[in-house]
C-alpha cells in the first residue's frame, strides 16, 4: 500500500510551492517527492505512471480524498490499473495531533 499526498509552503517572495509525496506506508520508503508550483492531474498520472514502472503497481493507494486526487481522469486511471484508492481522513475531519510533550518524554 501507498500513501500520498501534497504539502504547501512558499518562497520568501510569496509564490506558493507545492511537493507530491507518495511513500510506501508499511516500509516507510519515500517512493517520490515531486515539487512545483502546481501540481494538474496529468502531472500526477505521470508521476504514478513512473512509479508504477520503477516499483511494480501497488493494490492500494491511501489519500485523504483532497480536491486533488479526486479528479475523474486520476480516479479512472486508478481504477484501469487496478489500484483501489482508499481513503485516510478528509479536509473535514482531521486526524488529531498532539505536539505537546509530556513531561516523561522530555527524559
């Protein structure tokens, strides 16, 4: 199974950068960390594409289901590959994150 999805920030000059990050969920790899200032989903079904080639097809695919793995043309290519496309959490309902260390961790 993989896992994947995007991670924004800007430049110092403002411009919005955008990486693709897809990892193997159980052994962690970082299969690819792509980076451009927008991503189309013609560019990510290349970036699959190339995978798919390098790694072998994986069963399944992990997303949270965002605006941008749920366009038509990724959900049927997907789906022509054979990969089930399974979803994390949505944009609506974010996993909890605690980043507040207890006093035991800090030992």
């Amino acid at each position: 199974m993989w896992a994947w999805g995007f991670i924004f920030d800007r430049t110092t000059s403002g411009r919005r950068l955008q990486w693709l990050s897809i990892v193997g969920e159980y052994t962690r790899e970082c299969l690819t960390l792509e980076v451009g200032l927008r991503f189309h989903a013609a560019d990510v079904l290349n970036v699959l594409g190339d995978l798919f080639v390098i790694c072998g097809v994986p069963q399944h695919i992990r997303g949270d289901n965002g605006w941008e793995f749920i366009a038509k043309e990724i959900r049927t290519w997907l789906t022509n590959s054979n990969v089930r496309s399974v979803a994390g959490h949505t944009r609506r309902d974010p996993q909890p994150h605690n980043h507040k260390l207890e006093p035991t961790q800090l030992s």
